[in-house]
C-alpha cells in the first residue's frame, strides 16, 4: 500500500468519524466542529487526487472547499449564539420547533 491509499484510507476514516458525530451528538458546537471535520477529510482526499494526478484542479477546488467551510463557521456560530441565548442550551433537539 502506498502513500496515496494510505492518504486516502486516512481521509475516509476522518470522514466517517466526522458524519458519525453529526448523526450521534447533539451538541451544536460538537456538530460544528465535525462538519469541519468532514471538509477537511473531503481536502485532504481531494489533494491526495491531485497530487497522483499531477493536476491544480484538485488545488483550485481545494480553496473553494477552505471558502465554503469559512463561510459555514462565520454564518453559523452567530446563529447558534443566538439560539443558546434564546433558549439557554446547546440541545439540538431543543430546536426540534424550528423546521418549517
């Protein structure tokens, strides 16, 4: 097995760990954090790809991941700081009321 596999053996364990802890915590931060979990497994797959494939568009989406994933964290904190304000816990099924 060489590096790359191994690379990306790592990056589908990162992954799996990541959308283990969004299906069973219920903590909102903790469910943050393993989103970001599985976009850094999706980056470091996506690297992986094009390093053995010699080209930048694994690079250029690469970056487009890291805006995405920016993006995700400077919308939502906000939003779950006003939730735990609101409803003073970080329960997600606390905010079961909220779908539409």
């Amino acid at each position: 097995m060489d590096k790359l596999q191994l690379l990306l053996l790592l990056a589908l364990a990162l992954f799996a760990i990541g959308l283990l802890g969004v299906v069973i915590r219920r903590n909102l931060l903790v469910m943050l954090m393993c989103m970001e979990l599985m976009l850094n497994a999706a980056n470091l797959s996506l690297v992986t790809l094009a390093r053995q494939t010699d080209t930048s568009a694994g690079a250029v989406l690469v970056f487009l991941v890291f805006v995405v994933a920016a993006a995700e964290i400077a919308i939502a904190i906000p939003i779950v700081l006003l939730l735990v304000r609101r409803r003073h816990t970080l329960d997600a099924d606390a905010y079961a009321d909220l779908k539409g």
